[in-house]
C-alpha cells in the first residue's frame, strides 16, 4: 500500500515526534510511506536519518493520504481515503475553515 503522510517532521515538537514515529512504524511494517514536510517555525532538528529517506521517498500514486497537521492544512484527495489527525484544545469551534477541512475527510 502506498501511503502519503503530511506532517511536521523537522521541528522537534510533540507533533513532530509523533510524525516520525507513526511514519517509520508504517514503513517498519511494510508500507510504501512518502512523508511530505509542512513548517509551522523554522526550527529544523536533527532526526532518524530513516525518516529522510521517507522525505526524499517520492510515489506517484497513493492509496492512502495521512493529514497529522492542523486542520487548515489538510490535503484531500479525491481518489483515495483520506484520514486527518486532530487535537483540539477548545470547548468551541468557531473556525468555519477547521470544520469545512475536517468535513472532507474520510476518517478523523
């Protein structure tokens, strides 16, 4: 399976870690994982040398897109599934833009 994972690798952050890790266990498992790198600063940490070559790993087709990034920033697909990754910290969601991205999704 050909899996496109959208992350924040490089920071150094929580998110970040968890980027890389869930990655490099899809990979470990067999999966054909192409990591494309979004910034939220420009923070740029040393990583697993592995995930780089899962950055550098360009497929042309996916079956699989993973959005772990903020809801603004998902990228969907219409010919394949599309999974988000979402944390959020608030009671109210008043981010009409969130909710419409969220909406797209086809697991969350």
């Amino acid at each position: 399976m050909n899996i496109k994972y959208i992350g924040n690798f490089k920071d150094g952050t929580g998110w970040s870690k968890a980027c890389v890790y869930n990655a490099l266990s899809l990979s470990s498992s067999g999966e054909n994982v192409d990591c494309e790198v979004i910034r939220y600063n420009k923070s740029d940490v040393d990583i697993n040398p592995e995930i780089n070559n899962l950055i550098d790993n360009k497929l042309d087709n996916y079956d699989i897109v993973i959005n772990h990034c903020l809801p603004a920033e998902y990228k969907w697909n219409s010919s394949v599934k599309n999974v988000g990754f979402v944390a959020l910290e608030t009671r109210r969601l008043l981010n009409k833009l969130w909710i419409k991205k969220i909406k797209l999704m086809d697991e969350i």
